[in-house]
C-alpha cells in the first residue's frame, strides 16, 4: 500500500518555478532515495509535503488522505514529520528540550507518554544518552544530526522525511545515521531520504528517484539507477569507465 501518493505537483518560490509537476510515491515500510543536483527542487518537495510551502497544483495523499494545503502543525499530527535541511536545532536549549520540542504538538494531551518517546529515541541514538542537559550548539555535528533526526522521532511519525542528513559528516558518522534509517524501516517507519551523498542513499534505499530542474527525470530501483550512465555522471563521480565497476562497487 502507498502511504505517500504525489501528483503533478507545481510550486513556485516568486515568480520562480521550483516543481514542475513531480509525481511519485512512497509504499509503507521503504526508503526511497531522493537524489539532485543544487536548485533541483528537492528541498522545495519536502518543504510543500509539510505543508512549508504552498503548491499551485497537484495533489498530495499521505494514507490516503489529501493533505495538501494543510497547516505543517495538521500535517506533522497526520504522521509526517520533516528533518530540516542544515537540521534547524535550537543551539541554545539543551538536548532535552530540543527533542520535546519534536512532540510540542501532543505536550499537554500526551505528557505522560513523551518521557517513553524520549527514552525510545535515546535507544537509537545512545550517544546522546547522558548528554540531555547539554546545550545543543556544543554538540558535534554528528550528534546534531543525530538530535535532529530524534526531535523528528519524538512526533511518532509514519513518514520520516531528512534533507541531506550526511552533509559535512565523517563517513563513519553517515554509516550510523544510515544505519538507524535501516531499523527505522524494520519497525515500519517509511522515509524519504533526499541526499547529495547518492552512494550512500542508494546503498539503503529501496527504491529512488532523481530531480532535476523540478521534475523526476529517473526513478527505478538502486541497481537500476547506480547502472543508468546519467546517475553515474551526474550523482556517483564517475566520469567514464565501465558501468559494471559501480555495480560491483554497490555489491549488484
Ligand atoms: N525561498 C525561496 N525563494 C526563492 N527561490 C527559492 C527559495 N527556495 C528555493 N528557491 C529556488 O528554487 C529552486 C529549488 O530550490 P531547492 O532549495 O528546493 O533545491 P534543492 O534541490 O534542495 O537544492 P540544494 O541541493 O542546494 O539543497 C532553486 O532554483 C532555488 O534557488
Ligand atoms: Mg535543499
């Protein structure tokens, strides 16, 4: 079953289009990969998907139901929470309050609950454990990434949704964070991972499209994609040579 359907999807920053009419889906239960160049409109989708920014057309149905042109607040409540582009955390609240404020929505109906959600999201991530009364700006990069990920998780969602959650970290940083998206799956989490770090994103992904100028130009699954000459110039550094050394590469 589709939990996230998109169709024809049209939005404009100004007078500028960012989506040209993007259609695609997301099954319950799987990573798909969303790949671009800079300016290809990837953080425009998720943003509109959140209900950030307005779309002049297309439809969007998240279990079945249109959300489109509905509050991110509505949204977020529905089950789709967003791991913002440069991760967006407070600097000046601590760890705790960072990750409380992922659950702002259901603190008073739901207080009881959201010291389990906390204690959940420090099970996946345990190198914040310890670390709640910490300032957020003092923390590493990696574990910025990582608290933004768990404040995502504190909202319960069905649908996790990180802009270019790799950005500026060590590989081996990337490798946990894209590790954790793997046992969010098996829990039954869907996710949306949009990444410069293609490699990275095809290898967990199950299925993946690439935008370009606001439109979905490729989709299909990773050893699809990590064979098609385009992603391989364009997304995966390579230059020329044989398109079996990637796949070998990816283990296809
Ligand atoms: N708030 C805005 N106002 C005006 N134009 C914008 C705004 N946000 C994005 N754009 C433009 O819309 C297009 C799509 O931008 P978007 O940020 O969605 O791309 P992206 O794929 O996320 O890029 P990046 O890889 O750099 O994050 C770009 O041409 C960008 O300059
Ligand atoms: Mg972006």
């Amino acid at each position: 079953m589709n939990i996230l359907d998109v169709n024809g999807l049209k939005v404009f920053h100004g007078r500028a289009q960012a989506l040209r009419g993007v259609t695609f889906h997301a099954r319950e239960g799987e990573i798909v990969a969303v790949l671009g160049a800079n300016g290809a409109g990837k953080s425009t989708l998720l943003g509109t998907l959140s209900g950030i920014y307005a779309a002049k057309a297309g439809e969007v149905y998240f279990k079945g139901e249109p959300i489109i042109r509905q509050s991110p607040g509505y949204i977020v409540k529905q089950g789709l929470s967003l791991v913002p582009e440069h991760r967006q955390i407070f600097n000046d609240l601590t760890v705790q309050d960072n990750l409380l404020l992922g659950a702002f929505h259901r603190y008073i109906k739901d207080k009881g609950t959201l010291s389990e959600d906390m204690e959940r999201v420090l099970g996946i991530f345990p190198a914040l454990r310890g670390r709640e009364r910490q300032t957020a700006g003092i923390l590493s990069g990696g574990l910025q990434q990582m608290l933004a990920i768990g404040r995502g998780l504190m909202a319960r969602p069905k649908l996790l949704m990180l802009d270019e959650p790799s950005i500026g970290l060590a590989p081996i940083v990337v490798r946990e964070i894209m590790e954790v998206l793997s046992k969010l799956r098996e829990d039954g989490t869907t996710i949306i991972l949009v990444e410069q770090n293609a490699a990275a994103a095809l290898r967990v992904a199950d299925r993946a499209i690439v935008i370009e100028r606001g439109q979905v130009i490729i989709s299909g699954k990773p050893s699809e994609l990590v064979n098609d000459e385009r992603v391989q110039h364009a997304y995966l550094g390579r230059t020329g040579g044989h398109a079996g050394n990637v796949a070998v590469a990816f283990g296809y």
